[in-house]
C-alpha cells in the first residue's frame, strides 16, 4: 500500500477577484521509504498542495478529490482525528524554521511537548527521547542544547531541531515545503543527508517541494512537474533528467543555474493564474513546440517511455524543441 495517494486532487480560491484554481487535478503518489519531489515555478500550486495533503488549507479552500495516507482517507476525516494523525503520521517542514518554532520556549520542551501530547511519554522519558531526536538530526552536544532558545541556534540548526520534531513520532510521511532554500549549500547538504538517513533508517516517506532542480537531483526518487495546478510530467528521476519529454520540463532543466554562471535559459512568460477549467494545454501560449490542437484540447497524460508520463500532445526530446 502506497503511504500516499492523492487522486484528482482540485482546490480552489473563491477571491475578490473571481475563483482560482490552484491546483487541478493532481494525482500522486508515494510508496514507503521513497523522496517523491515536486517541481515548478512560483505559483504552480506546490504550496497549496502540501497544505491540502497537510488539511492546512485557508478556510476560504475548496478542496475535492481524495488523499489517503496509509489508505485513510483523509479528506472526510472530522477535525479532531486529523489533528491526531498531524503531527504523528504525517509532519511538516518549512521553509522558514523560525516562523515555526516558538521563540519563547526553549527547543527541548517543544520537541518534548510533541512527545507528551502524541506518544503518552512522560515528562522525564520525553527529555531523554528528545536528546536521542537531536542527536539523530546531528546537533552536537545534544544534551547542553535542549534548554536553548531558538534565537539561540543557527539557521541550519534550528532546521534540524525543525526535523526533531517532525520525526518526534516516527511519522509515515514528511512533507518538506523548500526545507533548504533558506539555508546557505553546505547547511543544505547537511539538511538533506538528514532527510536520506531518516528514509533509509526509519522508512520515511518524503514528499519534498522545491524549485531546485540540483536538490531534486540529489535525493529524489521520483519526480512531478506541475504546471498551473496540473502535474504535466512525472517519473523516475533519473530518467526524467537525462530524457525529459514535456516542453516545461525541458524548459526547466534549462534554467537551472550553474555554478558560477547566471541563469543559462529562461522560460518566457508566466505561471497563469486558472480561473476556470483549461480547455486547452495550460502551457501552451509559453510552449516552443505548440500547434494547432495544442489549442484545441487539454492533453491527455500519456506514457513516454516505461514509467514515464507526460501530458503533452508533441512529447519528445529537448532536440524536437530546437528543430
Ligand atoms: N490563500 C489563498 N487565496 C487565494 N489564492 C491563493 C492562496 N494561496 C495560494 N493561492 C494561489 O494559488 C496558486 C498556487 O500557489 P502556491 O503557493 O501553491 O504556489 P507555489 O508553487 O508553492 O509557489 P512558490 O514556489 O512561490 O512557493 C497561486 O496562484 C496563488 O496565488
Ligand atoms: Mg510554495
């Protein structure tokens, strides 16, 4: 059984401005100890998806569709039930640790006030466990830190003491909404080999948001493009690297910066924002290989090459874009 399953998920944003649909339509999934990443530009929808998977969408949300995470459905699931399965089965990271710890308590009593509340322990168990969290997420001298204060730590420690917590109950699934982008490459790198030892040694499940394609590159399993809400192209990662076959994920690849140098291509134009059901690809008027029925219909998602998928009526290599 899959950890998560999402399945023609659609939230939407009624606005002064007329409704958003932020995301539409988006099916995923994520097995047992595997980093699933979830790419695109600003404004794709990756945030307001995790929230949704997280049941942390504004009130003003409308969601549809159906998540399950170990086969529970999640979206029927009343308040109270949902607060208890937040916070033990499935965590959060975000990207700003500091928005998310609070500053007037010291770590060792929030990581512990995770372990009382969730897992029964008592207030002396639950110091000892917290310093067992902490030096699982590598943060020295372990013991002396717990009665810090978050001002106290560094970025990338406070990151870590973020993980602490996330893991606090062995959760099924952690969703990391850009967990490194705050943090200088070195801290990052460190964040992420903490990511890779909590799949491999606990069998965690990592839903992973990022727009950096060398993070996806690094630790990611499989990857899913999002484009305005829809998940355009998705596969092993790999695979999806060395042979992409949207004109987005092309697209993408290309803007990657490189060390010492700016960006090499941009995508021109904007993430649109959807007002109503596409009746056309969505990526189509920012699309160097779009035609006539590009504009006539939404793309079906189509297999590309085992275990790779695409919606796109022109799939193909970065050459067929060139030519
Ligand atoms: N609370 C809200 N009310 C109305 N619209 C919203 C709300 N939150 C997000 N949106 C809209 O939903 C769309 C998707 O936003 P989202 O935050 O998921 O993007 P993202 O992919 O996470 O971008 P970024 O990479 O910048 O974090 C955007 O058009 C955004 O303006
Ligand atoms: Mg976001």
């Amino acid at each position: 059984m899959n950890v998560l399953d999402v399945q023609d998920l659609r939230v939407r944003f009624d606005t002064d401005e007329g409704p958003v649909l932020a995301v539409n339509g988006l099916s995923l999934s994520i097995a047992e100890s595997e980093v699933l990443a979830v790419v695109g530009e600003s404004g794709c929808g990756k945030t307001v998806t995790a929230l949704a998977v997280m049941g942390l969408a504004p009130a003003h949300a409308h969601i549809d569709g159906s998540i399950r995470l170990a086969g529970t459905e999640l979206t029927t699931l009343p308040d109270p039930e949902l607060r208890r399965i937040r916070g033990r089965d499935l965590a959060m990271i975000f990207q700003e640790p500091m928005t998310s710890l609070n500053p007037a308590f010291t770590i060792g009593r929030q990581i512990g006030e995770v372990l009382v509340r969730h897992e029964g322990l008592s207030k002396r168990a639950a110091r000892i466990r917290t310093v067992e969290l902490l030096d699982l997420v590598r943060i020295p001298s372990a013991a002396r830190r717990l009665d810090e204060y978050p001002h106290q730590l560094s970025g990338g420690m406070r990151q870590r003491v973020m993980i602490a917590i996330a893991v606090a109950c062995n959760p099924k699934l952690i969703i990391a909404d850009e967990p490194t982008t705050a943090l200088d490459v070195t801290i990052q790198a460190q964040v992420l080999d903490i990511l890779r030892q909590l799949r491999r040694d606990l069998g965690t499940a990592v839903l992973l948001i990022t727009h950096d394609l060398g993070v996806v590159a690094d630790i990611a399993d499989r990857v899913v493009v999002m484009y305005a809400g829809h998940a355009v192209e998705r596969g092993e990662a790999e695979a999806l690297f060395t042979g992409p076959q949207h004109p987005y994920t092309i697209g993408l690849l290309g803007a990657v910066p490189r060390p010492g140098g700016a960006r090499l291509t941009e995508i021109p134009g904007l993430v649109p924002v959807l007002r109503e059901d596409p009746r056309a690809c969505v990526f189509a008027p920012r699309c160097a290989r779009a035609a006539d029925d590009c504009r006539l219909e939404m793309p079906p998602v189509r297999e590309t090459s085992a275990g790779q998928f695409a919606a796109c009526l022109h799939p193909g290599p970065k050459e067929a874009v060139l030519s």
